[in-house]
C-alpha cells in the first residue's frame, strides 16, 4: 500500500535561465526572499533555472466511493459500502437512491437521493425519521476508533427545483458516529436568516450537547461543493477536528479557509460510545416524520467522490523509509543545503542532492518561492507571495509564514491566513501567503517560511 506522505516527483530536463520565479514587474529588483538560507539558494535557482513537475501523487485512501462501476456501492461488498435500500431495512421507495448520469462531480456517475413525506422514505421502521442515506459500515479500514486520523473529502449538490424553498429544512448530508450512539459529527443543511447555510456539528467533551459553527453561509443551488473534514479522533486531549470546503462548480478550486479560527478548534473527547466509527451520507431529516410533518417538501440530493483517506505518515516514518532515521532534523548528509527536516516538509528526497524551489502551480516538489503579485483587495498594487507546499500528515510539523522589511530578527511578523490553499492530495497542498505591505509603501521586503517540529 502506498504511504499517505510520499509524493513522487521528478526532475525535468533543465531549461534555460530565463524561467524564473519572480515575475517581472516593476519593483522586482527590490524584492528579496530570504530564510536561514533562501538569500543563497534564490540567486542559485534564478541562475540554473530548474524545473521540477509531478508525475503521481500517492495519499492511503482507505474508501473512495466515486460511483464509477455505476452501482450504490461502487464496486465495494454491499456489506462494506451500502446503500441501505429495501431489502436490508431502508427505503421502499424505488426513487429513494438513483444513479445519477447528469448531475456528477467526477467521472461518470453520482448518487441521487430523494426523500418525500412518506414512509416509503424511512429507514428500519420506527422510530420514523425519514432517512435516506448510504454507510461505510462493514468496511474496516476506513472506521475510525479512538487514536485514529482520517481526512473525510465528499461533494454534495443541491437540486434547484426542491430546494428553492428552504424552510427550515434540517437535512443532514453527512455524519459520522459509532454504533448505538449519537453522532461525533454532523454536516446539516438549515435556514439562518432567509440564507440555506452549512451546518457542522461535533461532539463537546463530556456533553452530549453538540456545538455548532457555519461551513458554508449561503449554499448556492445547483453547484457541487466540495467539504474536506480532517479528525484526529481520540478520547483526551489531543483530538482535533478541521472543516474546509470549496465551491467546485464555478472554476474555483480555492479553499477559502480552514472554517474555525486556523487549525484546530477542538482538543479533548471527540469519541462516544465504546462501538467503531463509521460514516454515513445522503439525507437524514430528523424533523420529518410522516406522522408529525415540520418541512413536507420533497428534497433531492446529490452526492459525490466521498472518499475516507488515514493520516498516517509522521517524520519518524519518513526517516524510516529514506534510510536515515539516525539523522538530526538540522543534518544535510546529501549536501545539498537543504536540513533534514526542510527535505521532509517540502517533499524533496534526503539522499539525493536536489536542491530546488517549488515551481509555482505546478510543483509537487522544492523550497519555497517568492514572487511579486496583485494584492488582494488593492488593485494594481503588488505585494510579495510565498508559495510553499505543505503536508498535514504530521501535526508535529507546524508551517509558519513571515514577512519583514529588514532581516532584523526581532520585526518577523507571522501571517496566518493563507491567500490560497489548493489541495494537491488527501496529504499535501500547495499554500499561498501574501504580504499585507504592498510595493506603494515599501520597496522592500523579506519573507521567509519557519518549521517548527515538536517530536511526539
Ligand atoms: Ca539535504
Ligand atoms: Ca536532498
């Protein structure tokens, strides 16, 4: 199996000095990077010019339901992957789970569901929420237990026409929870001051009481969104749950933000119940019940690339797999100018002498860059960028960005809010953090990426 941390990559032919990192705008000269040693290695990658591309990316994905065989339970057992149709206590309706060819996130194939007021849309008899929804239930690899860490990706798409009224609709697309206990974590769709908003919801310590923080403000109809939804499950301290999400449909490919304040916003219990986890997705609706009606209406969901990926891969790993597990983070045995610790967080290999920077968008490989570009919200104002890989696979391994107008050790000014962050894999994404001095107040700027690794 592949490992979650290992991004291959390789070297592309070198071509001509004139590729260059920073772009050629006009306060170029004045604009230097600099880090315990990015003044060195930039004036070296503008002179040779390498570039470096990606050729596949392997992450541990333990469940990827895609739909591609065209089956409910895309080409998993029935046990392991299930659409919980008639025969095994779901819904009678036919129309309940369909495949869909028209509305799909990737490939060829989603999952529709479809829930009415009716019976036929209840799961397991009474009690009779009406409840149509697929799980992982029987697949062992992807349940969670306490101690584990799982990145959940799925995309959703609401119907236009039955959700173009959205009364207090209280649908939930997406939970995860162990059997014969409540939910660890919700994503449910609501009404919040006329606007449909993205629910989630998690587990607080020892309560049953389940907090709530908005993912998403207003849902726009008809489009795919994509949630990512990282856990570090455990029972004490030392769990964490991060939620992020995109709109896919409309070309942009940017997450806009981890949703609660960074990284982590939640340390402490977030298992219950002593059973294994397992998730489930399409409509739950536990306010509509055929005998005791608060939103009637017929609703249809679309569901997508829900896949279950296990992080898995720390630094001890890595130095296991690449032979050099005796090494110090600081070490540079391969010579490169590159330490140990800068080779892992920015997927370069420790034995070989492959200085690089990252290529910019394209890259899965290589130190940071740093180039001038627009300034968010200052049009036709530049400001300096930082573009740098990052693994989450490792919450030992902390990325800091810092800007500052000297190299005075005391003005480095940390920026914690990315410009942009793209995923590239369940483990790895591309980051870009801009500077908040824009070239109309400063000609000069230094910024720099600081690793932090506290060993486990
Ligand atoms: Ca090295
Ligand atoms: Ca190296």
């Amino acid at each position: 199996m592949q490992r979650c941390g290992v991004l291959e990559s390789e070297i592309a032919p070198r071509v001509p000095s004139g590729t260059r990192v920073i772009e050629p705008v006009d306060m170029q000269e004045s604009i230097m990077m600099t880090c315990a040693r990015f003044t060195r290695v930039c004036s070296v990658l503008c002179f040779f010019g390498y570039c470096y591309i990606s050729v596949a990316i392997a992450d541990t994905v333990m469940v990827n339901v895609d739909y591609e065989t065209g089956g409910f339970t895309s080409g998993y057992t029935p046990g392991e992957v299930n659409a919980r149709i008639d025969d095994n206590g779901g819904p009678s309706a036919l129309d309940a789970f369909e495949m869909s060819t028209g509305v799909v996130r990737e490939g060829t194939y989603s999952i529709r569901t479809k829930t009415e007021h009716n019976s036929a849309y209840r799961s397991f008899g009474s009690p009779p929420p009406v409840r149509v929804e697929s799980s992982n239930l029987e697949h062992e690899p992807s349940q969670y237990g306490n101690n584990t860490h799982f990145l959940y990706e799925f995309s959703f798409y609401l119907d236009e026409a039955t959700w173009a009224s959205h009364t207090n609709p209280g649908v939930i697309i997406w939970q995860a929870k162990t059997t014969g206990s409540s939910p660890d974590a919700i994503f449910s769709l609501r009404e919040e001051d006329g606007r449909l908003e993205l629910r989630f919801r998690h587990v607080s310590g020892d309560s049953n009481q389940l907090n709530g923080i908005t993912v998403v403000d207003e849902i726009p109809l008809a489009k795919w969104i994509d949630i990512r939804f990282e856990a570090k499950w455990e029972r004490v301290d030392g769990g964490y749950l991060d939620v992020s999400y995109r709109n896919a449909s409309d070309g942009e490919v940017n997450f806009t933000d981890t949703v609660v304040n960074g990284e982590t916003y939640y340390t402490g219990r977030t298992m219950r119940g002593n059973g294994t986890g397992y998730f489930k997705w399409g409509q739950y609706r536990p306010s509509l019940s055929p005998e005791d009606s608060v939103d009637p209406k017929t609703r249809i969901v679309y569901h997508d690339a829900i896949r279950a990926t296990e992080m898995v891969y720390t630094f001890e790993d890595w130095k296991a797999d690449h032979a050099v597990a005796g090494q110090e983070t600081t070490s540079d045995e391969d010579s490169d100018l590159v330490t140990l610790l800068e080779e892992f967080a920015f997927n370069m290999d420790p034995n070989l002498t492959d200085f690089h920077h990252l290529t910019t968008s394209l890259g899965t490989s290589g130190l940071p860059v740093g180039y001038l570009a627009e300034a968010s919200g200052a049009p036709g104002e530049y400001c300096l960028h930082v573009e740098f890989l990052r693994r989450n696979d490792d919450r030992n391994l902390v990325y800091t960005v810092q800007f500052n107008s000297g190299l005075d050790a005391a003005n480095w000014t940390d920026v914690t809010r990315a410009k942009t962050i793209v995923p590239i894999s369940a483990c790895w994404e591309r980051v870009i953090v801009e500077d908040s001095v824009t070239t109309t107040t400063q000609n000069r700027r230094f910024g720099r990426v600081k690793l932090q690794y506290s060993p486990p």
